[in-house]
C-alpha cells in the first residue's frame, strides 16, 4: 500500500478519526461514572490524601485511554507498511496526536493527508478530557471552600450568615 488512493487515504483516515472518538467518548464514560461512584462518599472530612488519590487515579485513566488511542492509529500504520516499525509508527503518532510535529519521523508522500486526521483526533481528544478535568476540579473547589467554611465555623448551628 505505498500509493494509495487520496480517497482511501482519507477514508483511512476518517475511519481512524471516529474509532479513535468513540474510544474517546466510551473511556471518558467509564471513566466518569467510576470517578462519579467515589466522588459522592467524599465528604469536608475526608482525608486529603484520600481526594488527591482519586484526581491521580483519574487523570492517571485520562492518560491510559489517550494512549490506547494513539495505538489505535500506530498499529494499523505499522501492519499497513507504512512505516517500517511499530516504534516508528507509535513516535510519529505520538507527535502528530499531540501536535508536537517535531519531524524526525515522517510519513511517506503518498500517505501525508493521515498526520493531520491524527493531529485533528488528538485535538479534539484533548480538548474533551481538559473539558471534563474543569467539571472535576471545579468539584474539588466546591469542597475546598466548603472545608474553608468548615474551619473557620461558617454555616455551623449558631452561624449568623455573615463571612
């Protein structure tokens, strides 16, 4: 497959595109739903430790499911030929998913349309976990302020309202 067709390029291309947004929006999901089971036990006097495991976990799941994904176009780069090594194929997905474009590994002229659908597939990923990350730490500022309050004896029996 050293030359193909721009139209099976593309179509390559697209197929990469939606597999690696559905994979996106399936592992947000699992994601989110077991983020969402532990986050309603958390109350003001839950250990630190034990809030600050669960953002690691989170964001530690958050990198997983973005690593599947650039496995999901490296490994058909690779078996399709295109480039020569699985370890090629996953650089160069990695550069183009993340938009670092550095260049030292490229992919042959007839297969150039393919880096920027991997460009498009990691913005948009990117963008929707940093989006679901504001929902999760504005969460986290909720309880934060509601342990301020706590400290400082705000909104306890006797309280009359005023900071």
């Amino acid at each position: 497959m050293n030359q193909p067709d721009p139209i099976l390029e593309v179509a390559f291309g697209m197929l990469g595109l939606v597999l690696v947004m559905f994979v996106h929006g399936a592992g947000i999901r699992l994601i989110n739903r077991h983020y969402s089971a532990a986050w309603v036990k958390v109350r003001p006097v839950t250990a630190h430790w034990r809030i600050n495991l669960l953002l690691a976990v989170v964001i530690t799941a958050f990198a997983v499911v973005h690593l599947v994904e650039t496995l999901i176009w490296a490994v058909p780069i690779h078996r399709l030929g295109i480039l020569p090594t699985l370890r090629d194929s996953f650089y160069y997905v990695l550069e183009s998913y993340t938009t670092l474009g550095d260049g030292t590994v490229a992919l042959p002229e007839p297969w150039r349309l393919v880096g920027p659908m991997i460009a498009m597939s990691g913005l948009f990923t990117f963008g929707w976990t940093g989006s679901v990350l504001v929902g999760i730490m504005n969460q986290f500022s909720e309880l934060d302020r509601q342990r301020a309050r706590r400290h400082q004896g705000i909104g306890q029996p006797g309280d009359d309202g005023h900071a």
